[in-house]
C-alpha cells in the first residue's frame, strides 16, 4: 500500500489539456465540417446578391501653360499664376462640393435608371431604350421607385404604390426641398410617348432613346436622389493623386461604382468641368480688364460722335474748313498737351478708382490690368497681380475651408501688406502725376494764348478739331487694347490638360471579391466551431477518458466497464458469456491481487463508493459480488446505503426489513439476511430509511457485525452512499480491505478526484482504486492502468439523488438519455 500513498501533490491541479481538446475537436470533425459547409453557402448567396463593383481612372495634368500670343512686347499684362502649389489647389478643388455640384448637375447624376435583377435593382444608366426630360422647375419625388411598362412602341403606363400621402420632392433648378401631396395606394396611369407628364410626384417627357422602339412588356424604373446627398457622395468617393513621384504635375482621378459608363462619365465631365472652371479663373484678369476697356470706351465713343456733330454743324454755320498752316502746327502742339493731359488724366482717375476699391472692397479678384490705361509703373502692376493672385486663390478654398482656417488668415495677411505697399504706391504716383498735370496745364495756356488772335471762329474750329482729334485718339487706343486683350484671352488655354480620358475597355472589377468571401466563409466556418468547443471544453468539467484519470491522480485503474444495454443490474449472472461479464471477472482477478498483498486473516472486505448518484455504483456492487459468488466464494452484499437503497429490487425481495432493523435491535442478522437465487451470494438490504443514518453506521454493533461477518464469508462487499454527497461512506472506509471509487465517463466531475486525492493523502482512504464506468473504446484513449482491465459494453439503471429534492425531471431524462447514446 505504500506505493499508493505517495499521491502526487500536484494531482489536483487542472491545467489546458491541449491533447484533450484536439482529441475534442476530432471527435467533433462532422460538426466542423457542416459549419464550414454552412459559411460556403452563405459566402456564395453573398457574392451572387452583391453587385459587381468597378474602379476607373483618368489622368489630368496641371501645368502653367503660358499663352502664345503673350510676349514681352504685349502691352497689357496679366497675371497667369504659376504651378507652384497649383496641384493642391487642383485636388482641393476636385473634392469640394462646388465642383462636384457642376458635375451633378451637368449629368444630372441624381436621377437613375433601373431595371429588376435576380436579387435587386440594377442601375442600367445609358442602357435605358428611353430618356426622362424632367422639368426642374417642378418637384420630383425623392427616394422611390417609379415605374414604367412599355405597352406598345408608343404608348407606356407610370405605376408604382405609395403607403403614404406625404413625400419629399426636389425642385432641381433651385435645389429646394418641398413636400408633394401623393395618392395612397397602386398608382397605374398610361401615356404616349413624348406627353408632357404632371403628376403630383413626377413632372417631365418621356422620349426614346436614338428614337428605337422599345419592346412591348418591357419594364424599368426612375428613382430621383437628393441633391445634396448625390453631390456628397461623389465628393466622398471621387480619388485624386499624384501619379507618380516623378511625375508631379500628373493627376490620377479615380471612382468606384456599380456602372461602369456612369463612372467614365462622371470622370470624363469632372476633368472638364475643372478645366473650364481653370481657364475662367485663369481669365478672370484678362475678362475685368476688357469690362473696364468696354466702360471706357463706351464713354469715349459717345464724347467722339459728339465733337463729330459739334464739327459738322460749326462747318456748316461757319463756313471754316481749314486755318494757315502756321495755326495748324500751333494748334497741333496743342493738341498734343491736351491729349497727354487726357492720357494723365484718365490714368490719375484709374488709380482713385483702384483706391477707393481697396479701401472699400474685399474681393479683389475683379480689378482691371493697370496696363489697360497707360500705367507701366511696374511695382503697381506687380502688386495688382499679387493681390488678384491671392483673392483668386482665397476664393477656390472658400468651399472646402473654414473662415477661420490658418490657410485663410495667413492670405489674407498676405493680401493686406501687399495692400498697403500698393496704397504707398498709388499715393506716390498720383503726386507725380498731378505734377505732370500743371506742367501740361500751363503750357496749354501758353499756346492757346498764341491762338487768342485768331478770329473766333477758327478758333473755335481749332478747338473742336483738337477736341475730336483727341477723342479720335483715345478710341483707337482703347479698341486697340481691347483687341489686343480679347486676342490674348481667345488664345488662352487651361492649365489643367486631359492625359488619358476615362474609358471602359474591359475589366476594372474590385467587388465583391469572391474569393476573399469564400475564404472568409471557410476561416469563420472553421474558427467559430473551433471557438465553441474550446468555450464547451473550458467550460465542461467531466471526465471523459482514462487518460484524464491518470492526469488527475495517481491511484491506479482497476478495470474499465463499458455501455451495455440490459433490463436490470445482475448481467453478469444473467448473460455470462457478455463482454462485461468478461470485464468484472478482471477486476475479481485484479482485485485478488491487490487483497493477497494485504496480511488479513478471514474474509476480506471490499467497499464500493461514488462520488454522487449514477455513476454506477450498485451496478458494480452486485455484480462483483455475483462474479466472486460464481466462482465458489462465499459472498455477502450489505447493502449501507441507507438514504436510497436500491440492490432490493434487482433481486426481487422487498425493503421492509433489512441492515437497519438490525442495528437498531429490532431484528436478527439471520432475519434481515436473504439468500439470492445466485449460489453462495447473500444479501442484507438497507431496510427502512432511518433519521439518523450516520449514527447508525458509527454504531459499534456495525463493528461486530463485520467481525463476524469476516469469520462467515470469504468476500464482504460494501455498497455505501457517494462520499460527495455524504459523509457516510468515510465511516465505512475504516472496515474495508480495498475501496473502490466508480468513475463514470461523461458523468464524473474532475473535482471529486481531487477530494479523493486529499482524503487519500490525509490517510482516510486507504488501498482505492478506481473503476472506469461507461468506458467507450476510442482511438485517442489509453491503455495500461492498474492490474487489469475489463472490456465489453456494460449498462446499469442507477438512481438520480440521495435527497428528497432529488426527483428526475423530463429535460434531465433527456439529457442523460442523450449522454448515453
């Protein structure tokens, strides 16, 4: 018994049993493998409900493309801005929603066509055989399927259903959100091809396609879309960046979508929408400039036909046509003066206007070239072109920006100094110039002085004639600039240059990406099993196995004993010849062994236990006893399980008297003892079920009776209560030669090993050993323990409990049923 006593301390200890639970998950593979099976199927009815999803990609470039006609002998300036930072511009401008509306709007992308799929609506854009006029000015209703049936080549009728009188319409010209009043219920209504339709939800014509008929039967549906929410959706899924690195001034404009002619035209409209925007912006200076030539020159044409009438009708009063020659070149020197007199003049009221524009404006993208007046001085043209520069710039960031971004205070800053350097500058050169204003006012004194004796009326004809002259002079300047600035501003072309428009030529598919569905389906379909018989195997604290007995504890393994169906528990008797008949005629021999190393004089005394009720020990207990009794041992089975006797029934004899009766006095041995039908086996029931049962069983006439018993019977055996439910077999333990702990696979609690281990340790329970009940015979299950095995399929009807609580319920039936199959 010593080699039994030196329990592993460590025993109890429960760690991750990685063996088990591969051993687990293979015992397990048929529901692994339906959960796979199950993730394929549903990864396949996602990749064919999904719709096909297509990426394409255009390239733009953004260049400083300088004008032909411009050169340095080009008398009006303008600023053409440069490439510095005009990339970030250009990707900032083709995510906002200015420039994404355009496009909206231009393609009038919120309204779509559809026809029914196999699993959805399919958006067919272009496809359509038809085309929908819609009239902006009215609302269309927002967000429901309208649908059209084709019922002749002429005729087709709108129907659709409404479950409400209420709906939200948009009026696309003013982009408002109006509510539309709609009928409840199915809608059907028919109309001819090309009729005005004005219904209270859809205002428009219906025109077909390249004019083809369209099959009768034929059915397709509208759907109008918030402006708003289309615009924002192209503003967040439109891709802009740069080519390559080596390649900085190339764009890579980028969309996914469910129809690929929609995404190309998209693209194409957006790279030309902001090609168009870049050259306005680009003119912008130039178009200011020829407004400010045009004002002028308005002015100048009606002051020209004026002194032109003036001449006509002097000529016609006066009779003078021409003066000496002499007069002439006085008059002409004159002319001269006053004309630069007109030059300084209009050039000192350019800069008043420009001031008091500066001071009084915040947009000054709308000033006009200096150069279109005369005005050369260099550092004011230079700083006119940095503030219209900048307000250009400040004004494209407007819609993607916040007023109060740094970006925005830092041009303004900007704007501001150069402002107050053009101010100097302006105050400067209006002093010059009104300096050169008395100068030519006083030498026009001078020579009219000289003509003062001249009659009046060639006087008069001079003075006309200088008048119209110098009108003369000043339209042709201005036409001149003018024609100059409308030649630069036709010969202008866009920064921003389409590479390589967006074109379907096949392919571009990105989703739904079948094989990362499938391959998802197969690693969801085998983790998330994997995951729950991991949680079911933390979580499930039974024994299942020989192996984990030998884990748990180092008492040995007496015998196994597997499932056998049988009516009642004497199957040894009944079916000698079965497999777990062959199984206890094992563990009589192992226990043989184990009893001949014990020095006991008389019978030896065997205790069978548990740890709680089921797990076969009465099962055991009698058919132990039977196969010690078949071969000629004489054989008592006490039945000292006194809170739920059972070894009664299986051998047709009543309860009413049995060992209780006996301890208490009430009884002789003799007349609770009965002779079985099995030779040399007798058996003492429990009797009634007594109030005091420990007490009994303390009893010294327990004592003697078990000393006389040892003197009477070669084998004594001992079916007691569980030692997990009650103390009672701890009481017992002390007559006992050998113990025997059932442990019944899938039913035991590992815990209860460890209780046997600490009473083993602490010397409560000497000489155990352990029979495996419910064995079944597995790949992944060991051989070896103990002196010897039973094999077979065995099969016990066990009580449920030992406490009055203990009644079996339907769901308990059930699961216990299936735990035994």
């Amino acid at each position: 018994m010593a080699e039994y006593e030196d329990i592993d301390q460590e025993g109890g200890r429960i760690n991750f049993d990685f063996k088990g639970y591969l051993f687990k998950v293979l015992n397990l593979w048929k529901f692994v493998l339906v959960c796979i099976g199950v993730a394929l199927i549903i990864a396949y009815f996602i990749n064919v409900r999904k719709q096909n999803v297509y990426k394409l990609d255009s390239l733009i470039s953004v260049e400083n493309d300088q004008n032909p006609f411009f050169t340095a002998n080009t008398s009006i300036s303008f600023n053409w801005g440069g490439v510095s930072g005009k990339m970030g511009k250009t990707i900032t401008t083709l995510q906002t929603r200015t420039h994404n509306e355009k496009v909206v709007d231009s393609l009038k992308s919120y309204m779509n066509y559809f026809v029914e799929g196999k699993y959805h609506k399919v958006d067919i854009y272009k496809d359509a055989p038809f085309v929908f006029e819609l009239d902006k000015s009215k609302p269309q209703l927002l967000g429901h399927f309208i649908g059209i049936r084709f019922l002749t080549n002429n005729t087709f009728e709108i129907y659709t259903e409404f479950e409400s009188e209420k709906g939200s319409g948009q009026l696309y010209d003013s982009k408002e959100r109006i509510p539309v009043s709609i009928p409840i219920g199915i809608f059907k209504q028919q109309f001819q091809i090309g009729e005005v339709i004005n219904l209270p939800f859809l205002h428009g014509i219906v025109r077909l396609r390249n004019e083809s008929p369209v099959k009768p039967g034929l059915e397709f549906y509208l759907r109008f879309s918030n402006f708003d929410s289309a615009v924002n959706g192209y503003k967040q899924g439109i891709g802009v960046k740069p080519s390559t690195n080596s390649s900085a001034s190339v764009l890579v404009l980028s969309l996914a979508g469910n129809n690929k002619s929609k995404i190309v035209d998209y693209l194409n409209t957006t790279a030309v929408i902001l090609s168009k925007s870049e050259l306005e912006r680009k003119n912008l200076y130039a178009t200011n400039t020829i407004k400010f030539i045009d004002s002028s020159l308005a002015a100048v044409n009606a002051s020209l036909k004026d002194f032109g009438d003036e001449m006509n009708n002097f000529r016609k009063e006066n009779k003078v046509f021409d003066v000496s020659s002499e007069m002439k070149d006085i008059s002409d020197k004159l002319k001269e003066f006053e004309s630069q007199k007109e030059t300084e003049q209009t050039k000192l009221n350019y800069l008043d206007a420009l001031e008091n524009y500066l001071r009084t404006k915040t947009d000054y993208t709308r000033i006009a070239a200096p150069s279109s007046v005369g005005i050369q001085e260099s550092n004011i043209m230079s700083s006119v072109s940095k503030i219209t520069a900048l307000a250009i710039e400040r004004q494209s960031m407007e819609y993607s920006m916040r007023e109060d971004s740094d970006i925005f205070k830092d041009i303004d800053r900007r704007i501001n100094a150069e402002k107050n350097v053009l101010l100097e500058t302006i105050d400067a050169t209006k002093s010059t110039i009104r300096a050169l204003l008395s100068n030519l006012q006083r030498n026009i004194a001078n020579f009219e002085a000289k003509l003062s004796g001249l009659p009046e009326d060639q006087q008069e004809f001079l003075k006309i004639q200088r008048k119209l002259d110098i009108s003369q002079e000043a339209y042709d300047l201005y036409m001149a600039k003018r024609s100059e600035a409308a030649i630069v501003k036709a010969a202008n072309v866009s920064d921003i240059g389409i590479i390589d428009e967006a074109k379907d030529i096949g392919g571009g598919l990105i989703g739904p990406n079948k094989s990362l569905n499938y391959m998802m389906g197969l690693m969801l379909g085998f983790f998330i099993p994997m995951f729950l018989i991991f949680v079911i195997f933390l979580l499930d604290h039974t024994i299942h196995g020989s192996d984990e007995v030998e884990r748990l504890s180092k008492i040995p393994i007496i015998g196994l004993i597997g499932k056998y169906r049988y009516h009642n528990n004497l199957v040894v008797f009944e079916k000698p010849k079965s497999a777990v008949a062959e199984s206890f005629r094992s563990i009589r021999s192992s226990l043989q062994f184990v009893l001949n190393k014990s020095q006991i004089e008389g019978g030896r005394t065997i205790l069978i236990t548990s740890s709680v009720s089921g797990e076969g020990k009465t099962f055991c207990s009698i058919n132990i006893a039977t196969v010690y009794a078949l071969s000629g041992k004489k054989t008592i089975l006490l039945g000292l399980d006194l809170r739920k006797p059972k070894i009664f029934d299986d051998f047709k004899i009543d309860n009413e008297t049995g060992i209780v009766n006996y301890l208490i006095g009430e009884k002789t041995f003799d007349e609770v003892k009965f002779h079985t039908h099995v030779e040399n086996l007798d058996v003492v029931t429990a009797g009634p079920i007594p109030p005091n049962p420990s007490e009994l069983l303390m009893s010294p006439k327990l004592k003697m009776l078990i000393a006389d018993l040892r003197e009477t019977y070669d084998i004594i055996i001992l079916d007691t209560p569980p030692l997990g439910l009650v103390t009672d077999a701890f009481e017992l333990v002390k007559y006992a030669d050998t113990s025997i702990f059932m442990v019944r696979l899938d039913y035991t609690k590992k815990g209860m090993l460890q209780l046997v281990n600490a009473k083993h340790r602490a010397g409560e329970i000497k000489n155990i050993h352990f029979i495996l009940n419910f064995y079944k015979h597995k790949s992944n299950q060991n051989y070896g323990y103990g002196y010897g095995y039973g094999y077979g399929y065995g099969y016990g009807v066990y009580g449920n409990a030992y406490h009055e609580n203990g009644k079996q319920t339907v769901f308990k039936k059930i699961k216990d049923f299936l735990k035994r199959i």
